[in-house]
C-alpha cells in the first residue's frame, strides 16, 4: 500500500517524525508536496527514510526527491557513531 502525501498533517507538532520504508521508487512528487516536505523539514520535522533490502531504485528515487526539495544542499550519509543509532 502506497503512502498519499496529500493526506497527513504536514506539522512537526502534530507528527514529528515521517518514516518511510521501501523498495520499490518513490513517485515524483509534485511541486506543491515538494513545498510542503521542505516546509515541514524546516519546520523541525524529522524525516527517516529506509531502504528495504538497501534497494538501488528506492535509493535513487529518494536522491532525486531531497535534491529537488532542497537544491542547495549536499546529501551525506549520518556516521555510524549518530545518536540516532541509540535513541528510543
């Protein structure tokens, strides 16, 4: 079952954290949930994303989606040491 980002609150207080797993390429979002994700995002919004399996489409479709939402920035993988690794 596919996610439809239309659907949920775009508010970090209401949901602090979207975590998104898969394997199969995410769609090409369109511009209006572009906004929305980035607004979220800077906003306070944590975004987790999950690769079943450490599959290459899903990985690549993510690539392309943060590179549109944010442009200027530089994706880069968290070091294995992150608290994220041990946070409850």
């Amino acid at each position: 079952m596919g996610t439809d980002f239309s659907k949920f609150s775009y508010d970090p207080t209401e949901l602090p954290i979207i975590y998104l797993t898969g394997w199969k390429p995410l769609p090409e979002f369109d511009d209006a949930t572009i906004a929305k994700i980035r607004q979220y995002l800077m906003d306070g919004g944590t975004w987790i994303v999950h690769s079943s399996c450490g599959r290459p489409e899903f990985n690549d479709s993510f690539r392309r989606e943060i590179q549109r939402i944010f442009p200027d920035r530089e994706l880069l993988p968290i070091p294995g040491d992150h608290r994220i690794y041990s946070s409850f």
